[in-house]
C-alpha cells in the first residue's frame, strides 16, 4: 500500500534538515563516486538489464554502483531513498520508479542534500507528455514520452489499414489503471479515432504476463472471431496472444501484429515475419547513458536534462523485417 502523501512529505523535509550533515563530500576523482541504483523490482527482467548497462559505465568510469530493490512497493522505494541520503555513503541516485509522481518529494529532498538525480525510463512529475525536469534538482532524464512512443505504434496500424473498407483492431494493453499504459492506450484510440475505417473491436488487459494475456484474447476472439490487426504494448503479452490466435484456427501471419519491448523474442518473430513490427526499448543503454551522465555531472561538465530513449538505440525505435535487413547485426538488450 501507498504511504499517506502527508508522511511521506514531513519524511521528506526531515531528510532536507539532516541531508547538509550527512551527503557524501565531493570526491577527488571517479573512483570515490558511488550510485544507488534504485529499482523497480531487483529480479525484474528489464530493471536488471538496466543494471547491466548500468555496471558497464560503472566499470568504465570508476565508479561504484550499489543496487536496491524496490519491489514494486512506491512506499519502499520512497523509503529508499530517503535511506541512500540518509547513510551518507552516495553521490548520485538513478531511479527507475515505481510511482514516478509520489517518489518526487524524497528525490528533492536527495538532490538538495547535494546528491545527483537521474530518472531511467520513465519521466518524473505530474506531466506524463514532457522529458522536461518538473521538479528542481533532476538531473538528467533517460527515459521516453509515453504518448510519443504509442503514435509511433498507432501510426504502423494506420498504415496498414489505409487501403482496407473495414480494419477490426484488437488492443492488448497492460492495466488501465497505470497511468502510462492508460495514456498509451489514450493514444491509440485517439488515433484510430481519426480513421473512420478502423474499428477497435476489443481492448484486453494483459498486466504484462503470458497466460493473462492468452486467456483474454481468447475471450476477446470468441466474442469478435474476426480481426486484422493486434496492437500490444508488450512482447509478453503479444506471446499470449499468439497462442489464442493459434487455438482460433487462424494463422497468425494473416493478421498484422504490432508488439513492443525489443526483446530477443520479439525481435526473432520479426525475422521469422510472424509479427510486422516492435517498439523496441533499449535498457542496458538506457542504464549506461544514466551512469554515464551522472559521472559527468558530478565532474562538473554540463550535461543534458533530457535524452530521448526513443533515439538511443542501434536501430530505429520501431523495428521492422525492413529494419533488421539493413541491421544484419542488431542484438536486443534484454531477454523476454
């Protein structure tokens, strides 16, 4: 459960008042610097390729990275940090949040203690649409816009329906109840909205797992057995959805699928030419270019407050069998 706003407010100026008495001192060189890395969820596939990209610019430069396990608990990370500024022993703090709007007031009370913040993979702050920092002492921003990210996806669809009379679309989101995935999944209806000839004929709720997934696209193909398109914020999920589409008698060839992730195997089902597309998320580089900046900042070189994960890849974010063709030597950076 969340912590009430109220306690995690007064822990935060408490951790101001303390903060002065207990940062780091500024080191000598890189090799004094330690980073709290701060996880979602340590065990979590995409955090802990995060991390490796993470200890790759940590053996680089010098430094030291420590990682801590959120657990997927908002009032732990949020504790967390307020224990990284407290022990004295960080200069710099990368977060991939698990609330990335009540986690603010522990990293201002961080950054004004004199600690370094740098927020991977998703923005911090009220505002889901801007990479911009929305609060004072951010650092730097390795992460995307939710709503830039679903265009990219929406638009593959569009494309394809363009020359149809009728193209039936089933979205298989994650929860609506997480704010980036509702904003995602905003997105594509907006956008589909624009084209009277795409219809959504099932949303599915999938929470990122196979079976879940599988199952509610059985149901959604049992009510609406004919479709054209499947869009799928997830390769996890879009594996569930595979295999209903298999168990319906239909080939899943026939349908155009957009999936997102960029895992090993999602990118393999382009190759294969059974999915058309992936929105591929790149998180080892996401972690490398955190600790990276980070370094610098805490050298004292400017750095910038806002990189565009979207942009940080080997290959274009939206990989196509086209994509892979040009990019015979393309490895994604993390496993499904």
């Amino acid at each position: 459960m969340h912590s009430p706003v109220s306690r995690m407010l007064r822990s935060a100026v408490a951790v101001v008042a303390m903060a002065s008495s207990l940062a780091v001192s500024g080191p000598a060189s890189a090799a004094d610097y330690k980073i709290a890395y701060l996880a979602a969820s340590r065990p979590n596939i995409f955090n802990q390729a995060v991390f490796s990209g993470m200890e790759k610019a940590a053996a680089e430069f010098g430094v030291e990275i420590e990682i801590f396990d959120g657990e997927f608990n908002p009032s732990k990370q949020f504790s967390q940090v307020e224990d990284v500024v407290a022990s004295g022993r960080f200069n710099a703090i990368a977060l991939l949040a698990n609330d990335s709007v009540g986690i603010v007031p522990a990293l201002e009370a961080a950054a004004a203690s004199g600690l370094k913040v740098a927020a991977v993979q998703f923005p911090l702050g009220a505002n889901p649409d801007t990479l911009e920092p929305q609060f004072k002492g951010l650092t730097t921003t390795v992460a995307s816009v939710p709503a830039e990210a679903a265009k990219l996806q929406a638009d593959a669809v569009v494309a394809f329906c363009k020359d149809k009379a009728e193209c039936r679309v089933l979205i298989l989101i994650s929860r609506l109840i997480y704010p980036f995935d509702k904003r995602k999944y905003d997105v594509f209806v907006e956008e589909f909205a624009k084209h009277p000839n795409i219809k959504v004929v099932s949303t599915v709720e999938g929470a990122y797992d196979t079976s879940t997934s599988m199952k509610g696209v059985q149901d959604a193909l049992q009510a609406n057995p004919e479709i054209d398109a499947i869009l799928s914020i997830a390769d996890q999920q879009t594996l569930g959805a595979e295999v209903a589409i298999e168990d319906a008698g239909l080939e899943v060839e026939s349908l155009f699928i957009v999936s997102g992730g960029g895992t090993d195997i999602g990118i393999e089902r382009i190759k294969s030419g059974k999915w058309d597309a992936n929105l591929a998320e790149f998180p080892a580089s996401e972690g490398y270019i955190a600790v990276k900046t980070l370094v610098e900042a805490l050298q004292g070189k400017e750095v910038p407050a806002v990189i565009d994960a979207l942009k940080i890849g080997a290959v274009p974010s939206l990989v196509t069998k086209d994509v892979l063709d040009s990019h015979p030597d393309f490895v994604p950076e993390w496993k499904g």
